[in-house]
C-alpha cells in the first residue's frame, strides 16, 4: 500500500488495517517515498532449553577457568 502524508493523518484506521494485513506501507512525501512501515512480527516465545546454544558444552574438554584464560589471551602471542 502507498500512504502520502496527508493519508497517514486521515486514513489512518486504513493503515493500521494494511499492517493487519502483513502488507507494508510506503510513505510517499511530494510523490518520493521517504519510508516503509513494516508490520511487527509477533515474538515468538522460546524456552531456554529449546535454543540451540543451551547444552553446547554438555561435555567439555577443558575446565572452566582453562576455557576463560583461553578467551582472555591476547590476539597475538609474542
């Protein structure tokens, strides 16, 4: 859908209805677009334990303060 200004003081229930759409609007000011509003994707809710990093280190090679020292090192040895 494309909005001039004017329309997104006036039509506004228009677009809010696009966006209940999943359509996006272009906003046009003096015939060039100047944006696009995008509808918000809902936030999907995810478990802790559901996310792929949760238990990366289930079995881990170093301990915890080997693996920090490893992190913490400088880039380059000399």
């Amino acid at each position: 859908m494309k909005a001039s200004i004017v329309d997104l003081r006036y039509k506004t229930s228009d677009i809010l209805k696009a966006l209940d759409r999943n359509e996006s609007v272009t906003v046009l000011y003096h015939g060039k677009i100047k944006g696009i509003i995008k509808p918000a994707r809902e936030k999907s809710v995810l478990k802790v334990k559901d996310h792929p990093f949760f238990g990366m280190h289930r079995n881990p090679k170093e301990t915890v303060l080997g693996e920090l020292d490893n992190l913490r090192k400088p880039r380059h040895d000399l």
